[in-house]
C-alpha cells in the first residue's frame, strides 16, 4: 500500500566516506537535490535550522568551503558562529580537548571543522554531543567535496555506476582523492588515478583503483577528469623539477582531451593553479563544470546539515 | 504508514471521490469565474498532488481553462522538526510560474490540526505576493489546533483522535477510496 519505506539517516556525525553504505550517500545526492531549488528562490532561505547553533572551526585556510558551508547554514536560518586558527586559543597553548570541551560547554547543535592533522575531527565527534561535520582533515577525508563531486556527475552523466573518471595530478596530499575514490567506489564507478611517481604513494593500488602514470593513459575513454591542485606548499621536497615540466607533462589541455570521451565533464574542487594543472582554455572551455561544482556544494551542505540535524543524542 | 491499524470503514470509493472531485471543481471554476487565468493549484505532498491534478482536469473539461498545478513540500517548514526521530525525506517544491498577483489554491487531502496547511502559508508566502490563498480539501476530519479553514470542502467526516484517515490515490497507491483506520488502544 505505502511505497517502500525509505531509509533515514541515523549517523551523529558525517567524518569520512569510507563508513557511508551506498544508500546513506544516496541518500544525501537525493536530499541535496531538493534543497538546490531554494539556492533558486527570489528569497534564498528557509526556516528549517531555526534556533540551531553552527560553529565553523577553521583551523586551515579555506575560503569556497567555508563559505560555501556558511551560505547553507544562513540558506536553512541556523545562527552561525566562524572560529579561524589566527586568534584561537589553540594558539596560545590549549589543547584540542580542552577546546572541545570548551565549545561542548556552549551547546552548539553541529560544529563544522577542518584541520590540518588527520583524525581530529574523530576525536572531537567523541568527546562532545553536537553533530561534526569533517571539512577536511590533513590528506584523510573530505566528504563533503565528494559528495558534491557525485552530486555534479549525477547531474550531467544521470548516474555514477559504470563510469569511468580519472582523477588526475597530486595524489599524495590530497584528501579529495581518498575521498572521491570510496565513493566512486562504492557506487559502482570504475577509477583511474594519475599523476607523477612521486607524489603517487604506493598504497594507492590497495584502495581499489588503477594506477596511470601518464595523463594519455588515465584520461583514456573518461566520462568524467577531476583535476587536483599541485598543492605547492606542501611539497616539502622536490617532486618534480619545475612548474614548467609539470605542466607538460600532467597539464589539461585541449589538445590532450581528444582521449577522453567526447561529452566528457572537466571537474576541479578549487583552487585551481591555472598553468600548473590546468590550461586556462580548458577550465574555462565547454566541458569545464568547476563553477557548477561550487553551486552545488551549497546543495549539499545544506542536505547535510538538515540530516545532521535530525539525529539528537538519545537517538543515537 | 499502515502499521498496525486495523480498518474499521470505507467512507468513499472511487466513483463517490471522483464525484465530489468534481464538484469541488466546479465550485472552484464558479468562485473564479472570469479569472481562471489568474488561479494556480498548488498540492501539498504527497497526496495533495493527485487532488490538484484531478481538480485542474475537471475544470479543464468543465471549462476549456487548463490550470497551472504546483507542488509544495512543506517539510522544511514544519513545526516538529526539532522533535526526536530522524528527519523525514525532503523532495522538493515546484511552482510552474510566478504567484505574485495569483489565487493560489492549496489542495490536501486531508486538513486535521491546520499545521500543515499553517507550514504550506509560510512557504507559499517565501515565493511572492499571491491576490488570495484559498484551501481545497478532500476530506475535513475536525480537531484543528490552529484557526485555520478550508474554502472548498469535499466531505466532512467527525472522527476521533484514534481513528485515522487514509486517503489512497491511483497515481500514489494504486487504488482509489478514502477509508478510517483505527489506532490500536493498548500502550
């Protein structure tokens, strides 16, 4: 008689991908659908989050996450409060723990923080009541910038199963890759990662991917190229000899899309080192969706603290 | 839904539903007579939908005027949200056009407490500027909990607050007919 009961989401917390179940993520991509018509509205903002606290720990320079996360708790009318590593008590010698406990003390509804050490978040998530939301946690997870990188697949391509996307340029620092390949992965994609020998770590493999070492090879037949920034200030040794090699090698040009499908998609989370990764004419061109990635991870966010939200302790 | 209700009576089948439909239709199209153009149905989901569509396809037959029908999901305007359980699944609102300087005419399938009808008011409002808001509903069941009626009434129907009704669309369950459920008692 009723149709099948749809699942709910039952998670405090949203850390990583890697302990979502396909249908959780499913069910976030579907919610976030709903919520990018309000990003549509003359009057961008709904009363759902009304009276919920939001702190936003930013203890590494963001700029389109924090915002983006920001935009969706003032599109839902939660009340939000932005703490940055500048000026916070970390830096006069507290603990994290003791700053935990601190922020626990004022009752905020979820917390929203990004850190440069891997596995932060897990620990606070354990230590206080409000839901946390990872925003980046050193080369570990990101997985809202998954999600919303499923999401922008799912509105050009209508699916994620059976594709194939090749993410492509600094795989050892990046948390966007851990990330998108555990979703990738569980919803049935097929992944090709790319990039220099050195800044490719050998566990790579393990995680169920192939591995290219040319950009030819893994864009070959992609229906979807996600670039990854040349994180330039986190290479602490030489990986490659100049930017100039790099981008001769493993930049995106026009010339070297002709491997990949005809409709493919170009993705990016930001930023973008035009010249180092990335050639102006691609990002910029016709198969280039990184401005749309950006609007839709105010769709996401928002989904997820709206589900987030539902979730209180005694439920749990 | 149906967990652990046991039916207790068939009010309307689908020939008396389809009847009433179109009268409420035609009390509609006769409250609007010379402005047709200017009226928007808007569904509330889930079963609000099937009501609007049958309500602008009787006034299409009756009168030649094909109506804009709309869809408000009003979840993220509830007054429960906060309330312990997971939070129910969120599909969206469409409007087809602008309301601004519409009548706007809410469908439900059922109006019991008003809340519902008090949530799909402030999102309604979050789109523009409507001429009017009128409220069609299929079944008044009493019990409201806040001061709000309905415009275009199909059937009032007296019940209890243990009793239920479920109203079944072909579109959303594939059968047609309003019946009663009841609760079960023992807690």
């Amino acid at each position: 008689m009723t149709p099948e009961t749809p699942i709910r989401w039952r998670r405090k917390d949203l850390l990583g991908i890697a302990e979502l179940s396909p249908a959780e993520i499913e069910l976030i991509l579907d919610t976030a659908e709903s919520f990018s018509e309000i990003g549509e509205r003359a009057i961008k903002k709904v009363p759902t989050l009304r009276g919920k606290t939001v702190l936003n720990l930013f203890f590494e320079a963001s700029t389109r996450t924090r915002s983006s996360f920001e935009i969706a708790e003032k599109r839902l009318s939660a009340d939000n409060i932005n703490f940055s590593t500048s000026g916070s008590s970390l830096e006069k010698g507290e603990t994290l723990v003791d700053t935990a406990l601190n922020l626990q003390a004022m009752a905020p509804d979820l917390v929203i923080i990004r850190h440069a050490h891997p596995g932060v978040p897990h620990m606070l998530a354990k230590r206080i009541k409000a839901g946390v939301i990872n925003a980046g946690d050193g080369a570990h997870e990101h997985p809202t910038q998954a999600l919303l990188d499923a999401f922008t697949i799912r509105r050009h391509k209508g699916r994620l199963a059976g594709l194939k996307v090749a993410i492509l340029g600094d795989i050892e620092h990046s948390r966007v890759v851990r990330s998108n390949i555990h979703l990738l992965n569980k919803m049935g994609a097929k992944v090709t990662i790319g990039g220099p020998r050195t800044l490719m770590p050998v566990e790579m493999e393990a995680m169920g991917v192939e591995v290219a070492y040319t950009l030819e090879d893994a864009i070959r037949d992609a229906d979807v190229i996600m670039m990854l920034r040349v994180q330039l200030e986190r290479l602490g040794r030489m990986a490659f000899p100049s930017v100039k090699e790099y981008f001769q090698l493993f930049g995106l040009t026009t010339a070297r899309l002709a491997a990949a499908r005809d409709d493919v998609i170009i993705m990016h989370p930001g930023p973008m080192n035009r010249g180092t990764e990335i050639a102006s004419e691609v990002a910029d061109g016709p198969y280039s969706v990184i401005l749309e990635q950006v609007t839709h991870g105010v769709s996401v966010r928002m989904a997820i603290l709206y589900l987030l939200s539902g979730v209180h302790e005694e439920t749990v | 839904m149906a967990k652990n209700l046991t039916p207790k009576t068939t009010i309307l089948d689908a020939k008396q539903m389809a009847r009433i439909i179109r009268r409420m239709a035609g009390e509609i199209a006769e409250r609007h007579h010379g402005n047709l153009g200017s009226v928007l149905l808007a569904g509330i989901r889930t079963r609000g939908v099937p009501l609007a569509e049958k309500i602008a396809a009787e006034i299409e037959r009756m009168e030649g005027a094909k109506l804009p029908v709309g869809i408000l999901d009003i979840t993220l305007y509830r007054d429960d949200l906060s309330t312990v359980g997971p939070q129910p699944q969120v599909k969206g609102t469409h409007l087809p056009r602008s309301i601004d300087d519409c009548a706007v005419i809410l469908c439900d399938d059922v109006l019991y407490t008003g809340r519902t009808v008090r949530a799909a008011l402030d999102e309604l409002i979050d789109f523009g500027r409507p001429r009017i808001v009128q409220l069609a509903v299929l079944i008044d069941r009493g019990h409201r909990e806040l001061p709000i009626q309905a415009d275009f009434v199909g059937k009032k129907v007296p019940t209890s607050q243990s009793e239920i009704i479920e109203v079944s669309f072909l579109s959303t369950d594939s059968t047609e007919q309003v019946r009663i459920l009841e609760r079960p008692t023992a807690k």
